[in-house]
C-alpha cells in the first residue's frame, strides 16, 4: 500500500485501485486531542461531534470527494450488505441512517462516496472496473468467519451484474497474526467455516501463551483473502495490506493497544 500526504492528511491507497476514489484513513491530520489525536473519525466515542465533522470534512477534501454525499455504515458485525441508492447520499453525516446492523455498502452511483470505520478489523474494498461499481465491507472475526467479503461479490453480482473475476478487491490495514490472538472457541468457529484442512494456513499456538492450548494467533487476512477466492474473485486482483494497525500506533487507532477509549479510522471508496 502506498502512505499519500495530501493537505496535511495521511493516507493510504492501494496501487491497484486505478480510476476510482479510495483510501483508508489514518489517526494524522485532524483536529482531535486527547486519545482521539488526530484524525478520529468516530461518533459517539467521546469526541466532540463538531471535531469528528472537521475530520471528515479534511480527508474529504484530501481524497477530493464530497463530503455532504458521504454514507457511513451502522456496524454490529453482521454479514448484512445493502446496496446504496441516490436517495442514501448523507446518510450518517447529514441525516440520521434509516438502518441498522449494517456492515457492507455497494453502489453504482457515481460521487456517493461509501464509509466504513475500523480500529483493528479487517477492511475489505471492491472495485468492479467493468460495471462501474464499489464497494466496502468490514470484516472482524464474526465477520469473517461469516465470509463478508464472499457475501459482498455476491451481492454486486446479483444487484449489478458484476462478474467475480473483473472484480478488484483490497484487504487494508488491520490486526496482523502475530498481534491478534484469540481463544480456542474462535479458533474452532474458522476451522468450522473454512474446514480442517485451512488449520495451518489460519492458525498457529500463541505468541502470547505459548503454554495455553486454548489461545492461537489468528491470520484474519488469510482468512479474507480464501473467502474472496472462494467468491471467484482472481488472485492476481487481491491486493493485501502489509500495515498492522497494532503494530503501527503511531499511525493507527488500536482497539487491542488503546481499549475503547480511543478514536477510529474509516475506509472510504467513491466512483
């Protein structure tokens, strides 16, 4: 991934998301303080709404996307994807969300820019060149164990067509496996989604307890990245992160380092 300076906001991009809109924030470049330094792009964390507004109003103008059209997500971690319409233009930002559990946008509407927020999950974007069509979902565990990201291709082939191997997708800055370690009942929930064989590509004992038989260091992006190739999505057009936001403070919000007194980042993606 690329880290892009622009007005004074950090970002980052993927190089092979060429002719449309996208970039997952960092904490750098907005008018926060405290634990929400800088960029805090979550509501109802602590922050004063008037500064999460300046921040979204910054990394808008630094992505040059119209920040009164922005749609935000409503995340529980659910496998809930919705397609966005004209009329969604706002929503979370102008106007009040008329849904709930949402955790997955896709639009073929141009100059509606989808927003998705994270502080350790996995963002997923999709970029369908030939239909014309984005999309962002966010995967943490339940998510994607769920498989989100198979559930977002089938969403955008059933709604607009799309065809799985014109689709690009991006795995962006997340938990990497050697910070995220989870308990054996989650470990069982992946082998149970992605069969016994996936056990050595998806989990390892833990860094952290090596001595504890119920804790395995988890590999989320691999884990997305089977989900997608299941989907039919080519290989050669997923592109992973190698930014952990664990490892990154500096750069990142993390929920494992900072708890939930923290701010957040968002994925953006806009035709």
């Amino acid at each position: 991934m690329n880290k892009v300076t622009k007005n004074g906001v950090t970002f980052m991009t993927f190089d092979s998301f060429k002719g449309v809109k996208h970039c997952y924030s960092t904490r750098l470049g907005g008018v926060s303080t405290g634990v929400y330094d800088s960029l805090n792009l979550n509501f109802n964390r602590g922050d004063s709404d008037e500064n999460v507004r300046e921040n979204y109003k910054r990394i808008a103008a630094a992505l040059d996307i119209n920040y009164e059209r922005m749609c935000l997500s409503k995340q529980t971690h659910t496998t809930n994807v919705i397609v966005v319409k004209e009329e969604d233009a706002g929503n979370g930002i102008t106007k009040e969300r008329p849904y709930d559990d949402v955790d997955g946008l896709i639009t073929n509407v141009k100059d509606l820019p989808l927003v998705t927020a994270y502080a350790d999950c996995v963002p997923l974007f999709f970029y369908d060149p030939v239909k014309q069509v984005v999309g962002l979902s966010h995967s943490g565990w339940r998510g994607t164990v769920g498989k989100i990201g198979k559930i977002t291709v089938e969403k955008m082939h059933d709604e607009f067509g799309s065809d799985p191997k014109d689709i690009i997708c991006g795995i962006g800055p997340s938990i990497c496996r050697d910070c995220y370690e989870v308990s054996g009942d989650v470990a069982g929930e992946f082998i149970k989604a992605f069969g016994e064989e996936s056990k050595d590509k998806l989990l390892r004992p833990s860094i952290f307890n090596p001595d504890d038989e119920n804790k395995y260091m988890l590999d989320l992006w691999t884990a997305c990245k089977m989900g997608l190739l299941e989907a039919g999505i080519l290989e050669e057009h997923i592109e992973v992160t190698d930014y952990c936001t664990k490892c990154h403070p500096e750069l990142f919000f993390s929920h494992r380092i900072m708890g939930p007194d923290r701010g957040g980042q968002c994925g953006f993606i806009s035709l």
